[in-house]
C-alpha cells in the first residue's frame, strides 16, 4: 500500500511557547536594522536599552561539557550507545544540563544553547567523527539523541538547556569535508538521514539545529531546501527551530566550496535557506555584519528574512528562562548546587553498562570474572592512562585501571607499559637524506632543567643539561606517527620558537603539537618530523639544543634510537607467574582519526598487533584477556583467535578504571551490547561512497563483520524462557519472559537488551521492486534483574510505521502487502534469533488502488532511482537538482505507472570546452540499452502494474526531468 506519512503530534506545544514567540516578535520589531543585524553573529552583544544582554551560541557538550574546567565525564556517545538505553542517557543530559546552569552562573557568557547530540549515523567506521556518534542504526540513533536531548533539556516548561542537533545533513567524512558532496537518493534520505533529527524536534526534546560543512547532491548544506521544508515543518511552528552554522563554513561558500561569488551573495542565500546565526570568525563579527548589510542594500534579503532569525534566537534563549523578567513571567526556580556524588555515580553506570564482552571461553574456559586471590598482570599503555578527547571537559579524578585493579586484588598487580624506552643520538656531522651514517660519531641527547631536549654543550650559555642522556617512551601509534614521553611523564612538544621540551601533559588540542613521524632508513638512522607543522627536526649548532626547521629533509639531522628496554621483555617480565594477563590495546582520540582526519584503516596498529600476539603466545594455562579501549571498531583480523576473552569499551572519561574493574572481577555483569558492526575491513566501499544501498553497507544491508551489530555477551547470561509475537490492529506485540541463572558469578543487577528485527523480502511489496534492507531494527529494550529477584518481563509494541519503505516513485512510504518476518533476537545476526513469526498485514492497510496513479506531468529528478555513472547536482545554489555523468556516461532509471507516454527528455548543456563526447540524452532498452524512440510508452514489468524508464546521459549535459503524460 502507499501512503503519506501523517505528520507526527508534537509533543510540546503549548502556550508558554506561543508566549515567547508573541514576545520576540513585539521585541525586534523594537530594534532598529543595525541592532537586528548585530545579533546574527554567534557573538551577539545584546540591547541594552531592552535589557537583552549578550548571547554566544553554542557550548559544548557532546558527553559532559567541554572546554570549560572540571566537568563529570561520560563515555564517548559511541561508547553510550552500546548501553542502548535512552532513559539512561537521559539521567546523563541530566547531570550535563545542570552542570551548564551551573558554570553559567560563574560565567554569564557561557550559552545555555548546548551543540549536543551528534545525529550523524555510522555509516562508515572509518569516519574521524566516530566517537561523537551513536550508531548506524537510525531507529536507535534517534531514540537515544532524543533520550540524550530529553535530559539537556529537561522537564517543564522551562528548558534547563536547548539541545543542538548535529550535523545536517549526510555528513560522516573528515576528508575535503568542506568541498565534497554526499550523494544521496530520496530513499536514503528518509529511511536513514533524516530520522536522527526530525525525532527529537517532533517530541520536543531539541531547539536548535547546526548545519554541516559538506554538500548534498552538489549544494551547500548551509543551503538546503530541507531546513525550511523538512526540519522546520517537524516543530509547531518554523519560529520555534533555531538554526546554526558550523564554526568557518559560511565563508566555504564562496572560498572553499565557490557556489556564490561573495559574502554578500552567501549570508543572503543563508539566510532566506532558513539560517539564524552565523558561527565565524570566532568572537569577530565584523564580516558578518557588513556582508548582511550589503545584502540588505543589494535587494538579496529584505528584513523579514533578518527578522525571523532573530525571533528563532531569542525564542531559543525565552526557553530557558532568560527573560522571564522582560515577559512578566514568574522567574525560573534557582540552580541547584551540583550533586556531586549523583553525578559521578551515573557517569559511572554509564560507563559500566557501555563495555561489551565480545567473546568468552573460546578455549573452553571461563577466564572471567577474575578471583581476588588471582596473580593479575597487566600489559599496555592504556591501561596506565585515562584518555580526554576534544570534545571532553577536564576530568574529575580520573582513576586508571591499573591503578583501581590493584586496590581490589589479594595479590600485588604486576603491569607495564610495554612500550619501547630510548636514548637518542645524532650523528656529529651534518646529512643528507639518505646518506649512511655508519661508522660516524654521535652525540646522545640530553634533558635540560628546563626540560628542553639538547645535546651537551658545555661552553654554551643555557640549562644545565642531565648527567646522563634522556630516557625517553616511544609511543608508536603506527603508520610511522610516534610521541615521546619523558620520565617525568611529559610529552616532548614545540614551544612557540619551535624549541622541543618535555612540558605536555597529554597528547591534545585542535591540532595535536605532541605528533612526531618517522622517516626512517635502512641503516637504522630516521628523521624525525613534527607531524602538525611538516618541519624536521634540527640542531641549533651553538647551544645543541632541538628545534623545528625547514620543511626541506637537508634541514633535519638523522637520529638513532638505542633501545634501553624492549616491549618484549616488559611484557615477558610482566606476564612471568601471573595466572591472568590483561592486554590492553586501542587508540588514542588525537591520533589516527579524530574530527580532520579519517583513519587510514580499521586495522589494529602494528605495536597492538605484536602485543595481542605475545599474549596469544602464553602457556595455555594462564588465562587471557584482550581489553581493547578506542573510539572505534577494528578488524581484528583473527587476533581475537585462540584468547580467553575479548572486551571493548570506548573512552570511558573519569570513571573508566573504576568501570572496568567492575566488570573484570565481576562487581557488575558486562550488560553492553554493539551499536554499530564490527567489520572486515576489505568489504568496505569508498568513504565517500553514501550509498549504503549500493554497497551493501552498514548491518541493514549485509555488510561483512566480525561482531554483528546489537551483538555483547554477559558471564551470567540470562535465559530467555518465552517469547512470543503478536499481530495486532496497528502493531507488533512482542512479549519476553527472562529469567536469572541459577548460579551466578557476578554481583549487582542483570541486565539484557531484546532487540526485535524485520526481515522484509522485496517480494512483501505487491506494487513495484523496492530496495528494501536484509534485516532492520524496529524494537528493543533493556531488561533488569534486580539482586534478589530472578526474572524480567519485556513488552514491547512495534508500530506498523516501523515496516514502511520509502518509494521515489510516489514520494510515500508503503507497508508490505506480503509475508514478511519479525524476529526477536540477541543480535542483527540470524543466527542469534530466539523466536520469529511470519506475518501479513491485514488487507485494509495494504489494499491498492485498483488502476495505478497517473504520472504527473513533469517528473523530476528526485525521483531518479539505480543512478550508475550519474550524479545529483543542484541545478543552482539554492533551488532544483539535476543529474549530470560523472565521467563520461551513465545511467538511472524511473518507475512510472504502465501506459504513461514519455513524451520527452528535458535537458540543458553543460559548459565544458574540454569535453571529447558529444551531449547526449536518450531513453535505452534497462536490459539491452538500445536507444529507444520517444516519445514512447512505458510497458508493465511483470508481475507489477508499473515500468522501468531508463535514461543515458553522454557528454557535457544535465537531466532536468521528464516530460509525461497518462495514456
């Protein structure tokens, strides 16, 4: 059956909102054109003689709030998702929430309009971005970013934060993110884009929405015809959705991405786009204001367009409260004090419930939980340290896991850091990039008082350098990228004059100064390069001391590394007597993919690979455990293999030791479960290929994996005694009845999630072939076993809206009108379902019309399907799309009713002196692709009453749509 989609209620709409609005409307109608104007940049100062003060738009608070000092920590929101728990995420928002109220009273100019959640599905683990995401899957992204934003936003009236959805729209690459184009069809774009963020604007838990730096389908997001049709249609009313830039992008329109020829030009198709602030620049808002207010003088905007930006704002900032005064209103209840124990208490649960037991017992054996009286030894880096990322505050008494193991163990923990300690010489004369420098002198680097990296010049004025040379940690990250770590536990890094020292705390900041590669060569000796600036590192020849240089390889000097102590034998030292051995491996959230940069790879770094095979290589008596701590999935590439357990958790923030420690000696049971694949990596298409469909990407569509996404296992592993499925009037009733092991290893509540899945078949939908996915999520929920109790009920109620698939035919979602399967399983994995029922919907919600719909009379390319060498592009900045070819030729298809005449290609010629293939646009048999005469009427496909009408596009040409008619 086809049907619209009904707009969904709106959860909030009531007249403390029509209040605002009404208010902010009087208000700017109170301003004169340079104040309104002033308010468009993110650093708006306010009216005084209104009593506004300033506003800054947004603060930061992806998972607790970054950038402003102390802050409770959560889990990185890919590692929250695997809790798959909204109402757990929303206790979170909760605390973040508070705390922003908080800090705001210490600093009026920290925004209570927070840039939180990231909606962005993981679509592809590559992505730099990973970590701030929540999963592939959008049915449970747009439940937990609207679990998160319930909690920012809080109860009542009165919003204690205005939560931020980020970023629209098809934005999941670091890589030219600026200039490239998401490529993406109706059906994607309803099915998996757009749920993230019309969710929570429909249930009221989010008032602001940041737009993204990419394109979609050749036009700027900053844009998009969506904000205005899509997002604000999904409030009460448009005024009622604040809309916000990236930080930078608005100058890419006429510098990186060129699509307008100025500012002017640029904040003038913003605006009428549907744009209320203006995030560049930082604090300066000079080119803002003078780039609106040409536009105004131009006749590119008038001031209604500045108008209703302004009224988005300040009905943003009335939610909070802000101007109760102003509005008559009584003034919002005071901020509370910061329960400070609540709030490390449920960054903790958050933290415990995210990690996930990826395998167990795979020889036979239970290595977990570890017992008190157990030899523990504990092998790796991460182990010894808890990791920020940038999107983090400062931590609250962070505990490492080494650290908090070795207060719960009868006997002493044993643990390393297995990392590769050195001294550095430099050869006493100067090389040329690969010259040998065998049988040369060298000098040792030495550490000054300062701590400045040098070597030894007595007769020069400076630092008294160390009796004897510089021990130095060389953290290999891979890929030729390393740190250097000194004994007193500083990372060597430039100082403003390019001298390196040991002075950094931690590996950190928006470009990462602490970075070194290695150039090395095969007689040992490498350059050493500072990865941020792309200078080597030199020699100052009179006071020996280490410093940036040229760019040019002659401006470096070869080091060698003598190696004082090796991995191997830390870890031979370390594991020597122990019963259990915890690797501990993973990334860190600077390096190797993070916002700028994608990863190269989903592999496991070399340095991780040979620590996991030196535990693999242990007697078969000691138990192993792999822990595995990133902000994304591996491919493990067998590794897993032949090792007792395999855990993974994200960056855990302050809680991390303690959460760990929980789940390693059993105080809680692992209770997390995968939101996003564990892939093979050589089944992974372009990161810039959007086409999930396509590629075969993503759960939904088979992709290849390791660990199926929904997957995580518990040591007391609950029993699902009876499940059942029901076909209701307009629902899926699902039932599951759980129930406690007997025997139990671990402590506190039991916890498990039922995840329900429909297998919809291209065969369940009568009226045409649709793309539909091998599997999709369509239902889940955590269950609970409290200590003392032994069972669990689950109910669930799967909306049939929930079995719909979109068709670009007719713009309408379509219910099955054959069997389809519901399966209730412990994972997307069929092998994990623990009941399933075949259903057919009842015909009154599936019956068809009995002669297909007429095409209308002009189709256009929106509704283009199956595009193979094609692209969407915009036919101009603002408005329309058509298809160009990529290179050369290419195909798409259009499916019409049977009997519509196609009358006609319209089309327009491409510029382009260059091209060798003449302009060209012909209809072509979809199985021969024989040029087809039109006009031409469209023949039934068997067994449907609709046809396919495929098109070829050769040289310099662009499709705008097709001229049709009913027979």
């Amino acid at each position: 059956m086809t049907k619209r989609r009904t707009q969904h209620p709106h959860e909030f709409s009531g007249t403390a909102d029509t209040r605002r609005l009404e208010w902010a409307r009087k208000t700017v109608a109170q301003l004169t054109i340079d104040e309104r104007i002033s308010f468009l940049h993110q650093y708006s100062p306010g009216v005084e003689r209104l009593g506004i003060g300033p506003f800054v738009t947004g603060t930061e608070a992806l998972h607790g709030v970054a950038w402003r000092g102390p802050a409770t920590s959560f889990p990185q929101p890919v590692g929250m998702a695997a809790t798959w728990d909204p109402d757990l995420l929303s206790r979170a928002g909760q605390v973040v929430a508070a705390e922003v109220r908080q800090m705001k009273q210490a600093d009026p100019n920290i925004s209570l309009t927070v840039w939180a959640p990231v909606v962005n599905t993981l679509r592809h683990p590559r992505w730099g971005r990973t970590e701030e995401a929540y999963t592939e899957d959008p049915l449970l992204n747009a439940e937990l970013a609207t679990g998160y934003a319930t909690g920012l936003r809080g109860e009542g009236e009165h919003w204690t934060t205005v939560p931020t959805l980020k970023h629209f729209l098809a934005y999941s690459n670091e890589t030219d993110r600026s200039a490239t184009s998401s490529q993406l069809d109706p059906q994607l774009l309803e099915e998996y884009e757009l749920p993230g963020f019309l969710t929570p604007l429909r249930r009221g838990a989010a008032g602001s929405v940041m737009l993204s730096y990419n394109l979609v389908n050749g036009r700027p997001a900053h844009l998009s015809e969506l904000v205005n049709t899509r997002l604000r249609s999904a409030v009460a009313e448009p005024d009622l959705l604040f809309v916000v830039t990236d930080a930078g992008a608005p100058s890419n329109l006429w510098r990186s991405e060129k699509v307008l020829p100025n500012a002017p030009a640029a904040y003038a198709a913003m605006l009428r786009a549907g744009v209320d602030s203006f995030t560049d620049h930082d604090s300066d808002p000079g080119e803002t204001i003078a780039a609106v207010t040409q536009a105004l003088q131009d006749g590119l905007i008038t001031t209604a367009d500045i108008d209703h930006a302004v009224v988005r704002q300040l009905v943003a900032r009335a939610r909070t409260g802000e101007f109760d005064s102003l509005m008559g209103q009584p003034p919002r209840e005071s901020t509370p004090a910061i329960d400070r124990p609540l709030a490390c208490a449920v960054a903790r649960e958050v933290a415990t419930r995210s990690i996930v037991l990826l395998t167990h017992g795979s020889r036979g054996r239970a290595a977990l939980p570890i017992a008190p009286q157990s030899a523990v030894a504990v092998i790796g880096n991460r182990a010894h340290e808890v990791l920020h990322d940038w999107y983090s505050g400062d931590l609250i008494a962070p505990v490492s896991l080494v650290d908090e193991l070795s207060t719960r163990q009868q006997v002493p923990v044993k643990a390393t850091k297995a990392i590769e300690a050195i001294h550095l010489s430099v050869s006493s004369e100067s090389y040329r990039r690969g010259q040998s420098a065998t049988g040369t002198a060298s000098e040792y680097v030495f550490v000054g008082d300062d701590g400045s990296l040098r070597l030894s010049r007595p007769q020069a004025d400076g630092p008294q350098v160390s009796a004897q040379p510089v021990l130095l940690e060389m953290i290999d990250f891979g890929e030729n990228v390393i740190a250097l770590r000194g004994e007193n536990g500083r990372y060597l890094r430039p100082d403003d004059y390019g001298q390196l020292a040991l002075e950094a705390e931690a590996i950190g900041g928006w470009v990462s100064q602490e970075l070194f590669r290695r150039e090395q060569f095969s007689d040992g000796h490498w350059f050493l390069i500072h990865r941020a600036s792309g200078r080597y590192v030199g020699v100052e020849h009179h006071s020996g001391a280490l410093t940036l240089r040229g760019t040019g390889a002659d401006s470096g000097v070869p080091f060698r590394a003598q190696s004082m102590q090796t991995p191997e034998k830390a870890f031979a030292d370390a594991a020597r007597g122990a019963d259990v051995v915890i690797a501990v491996v993973g990334n860190n959230p600077y390096v190797h993919g993070r916002e700028t940069e994608d990863r190269p790879h989903t592999h496991l770094s070399e340095p991780d690979k040979a620590l996991v095979r030196r535990l693999r290589e242990l007697p078969e008596d000691v138990a192993t455990v792999l822990l595995i701590i990133s902000s994304y999935p591996y491919d493990l590439e067998g590794a897993d293999d032949g090792i007792d357990a395999v855990i993974w958790s994200s960056h855990l923030g302050q809680s991390e030791g303690e959460a760990l420690a929980d789940v390693l000696t059993g105080a809680q049971d692992f209770s997390g479960r995968l939101a996003q694949t564990w892939p093979i990596d050589s089944a992974l298409p372009d990161l810039l290929d959007y086409n999930i469909v396509r590629t075969r990407s993503t759960y939904l569509y088979g992709q290849p994996h390791r660990f199926a996404f929904g997957h995580g296992l518990s040591l007391d592993a609950a029993h699902w005694e009876r499940a059942d499925l029901e076909l209701g009037p307009h629902a899926v009733n699902v039932h599951v009845d759980i129930a406690a092991p007997r025997q139990r290893c671990t402590r506190g509540p039991l916890r498990d999630v039922v995840q329900v899945y429909a297998d919809l078949p291209t065969s369940a939908f009568g009226r045409r072939p649709l793309h539909t996915p091998d599997t999709r999520l369509v239902g889940f929920a955590t269950a609970t076993i409290m200590p003392g109790q032994d069972h669990a009920s689950v109910d669930l109620v799967i909306p049939f809206d929930r079995l719909e698939v979109f068709a670009p035919d007719t713009a309408a979602w379509e219910l099955p009108d054959g069997p389809f399967r519901v399966r209730i399983a412990r994972s997307s994995a069929q092998e994990t379902t623990v009941f399933e029922r075949v259903f057919v919907l009842p015909t009154d919600l599936t019956r068809r019309p009995q002669t297909a719909s007429a095409a209308p009379a002009f189709i256009d390319t929106s509704r283009a399907e199956d595009l193979s060498g094609l692209a969407r592009a915009a036919a101009s900045p603002a408005h329309g799309e058509e298809l160009r070819p990529e290179a050369g030729s290419g195909t798409c298809d259009f499916i019409l009713p049977a009997g519509t005449r196609v009358s006609e290609l319209r089309t327009r010629r491409l510029a382009d002196p260059c091209a060798i293939t003449s302009p060209a646009a012909e209809v072509v048999d979809a199985i021969t692709g024989e040029p087809l005469r039109v006009p031409l009427t469209v023949s039934a496909e068997d067994p449907y009453d609709v046809g396919r009408v495929r098109i070829r596009l050769s040289g310099p040409i662009a499709l705008l749509g097709i001229e049709a008619a009913a027979n």
